[in-house]
C-alpha cells in the first residue's frame, strides 16, 4: 500500500500532468488526453480512498505517539478529509451545472473551475495543515496528500468536458 503514495506514484503523476499540458497545446492526440486524465483521475480516486487506512498504519508504528495522540490525529484528519471531500464535490456539482445549463459551453469554463478548485484544494488543505503542527508526529503531510488526490481526482472534469466535445462532434459529422 505504501507504494501508491510513494514517491514513484507522485513523480509519475507530476510527469503525468505535465504531458497532458503539453498535449493540450496541440489539438491532435485527443484520445491520449482522455487516457492520462483517466489514469490521474484513477490514482486520484485509490489514493484518496486508501490514504486514512495508510495513516492509521503509519500513526500504529510511530514510537512517538500515544492512544490519545492517535485519537486526536485521527479525528482531526477525518475532519479535515470531510472538508477537502466537500469542497471537490461542490467543484464537481458546479461544473456539473454549469455544463447542464449553459447552452453552449465553453471548454476553457470547465477547466478554468478545474484548475481554481485544484488551487483551491491545495491552499486550504495548507491552511488547516498549520493547526496540526506538532513535534510527534507529520498530519500535515498526509492532509497535503489529500488534498492532492482530491484535485487529481477533480480530473474527471476533463474527462467529462472531453467526451461529451467527441460525442457532440462525431454526431456533427455523422
């Protein structure tokens, strides 16, 4: 389990995410788009779902905490997941209403919602990453690490706005 949030996964993904910016310059290789915004949505879904299991992991081999400690560490990352997983699900209905209602919609709105909820993501998890600041032992990171997964998660947009401009434009042409 530790190998999803090693730093193999996380350096693939970076990689990842950076291909896809250089193939979304060029308006060809449509269908290798959609295939790394599957892949990234895909790690962004495990790692968000198996991450508090590795953190109770971690948390039980610590020799530094005690049962009050895991407690509170515990508590306080459920808490602040319940967050970063609302607030990517209201950037998720957003776009969701916005492609639903707008008559015609524009590709660059869908992945402008994207890019602020990911920004966003990352910023808020930062900040509540600063209230658990301690000397026994790193929460930060793995509130960090979740946020991260939820903003890969919040791919699924492009996903979305990819296959739906395919459908439109294969029954165009057909």
């Amino acid at each position: 389990m530790s190998f999803l949030y090693g730093d193999i996964c996380t350096w693939c993904s970076i990689i990842l995410i950076i291909a896809l910016v250089i193939l979304s310059i060029t308006k060809k290789m449509q269908k290798m788009k959609i295939a790394v915004n599957i892949i990234l949505f895909i790690y962004g879904l495990l790692g968000s779902f198996t991450l508090p299991s590795y953190l109770m992991v971690r948390l039980g081999r610590s020799h530094r905490v005690d049962k009050d400690f895991i407690k509170w560490a515990s508590v306080k990352f459920y808490d602040y997941s319940l967050i970063l997983a609302a607030i990517t699900l209201i950037i998720l209905a957003l776009a969701i209403v916005i492609f639903i209602f707008s008559k015609k919609v524009i590709s660059g709105n869908l992945k402008l919602i994207m890019v602020f909820g990911q920004i966003s993501l990352i910023v808020i998890a930062f900040l509540l990453g600063l209230n658990t600041i301690n000397k026994k032992f790193d929460l930060a990171i793995f509130i960090l690490n979740m946020s991260y997964f939820n903003a890969l998660v919040l791919f699924g947009i492009n996903i979305f706005d990819n296959l739906t401009r395919r459908l439109s434009y294969d029954k165009i042409n057909n």
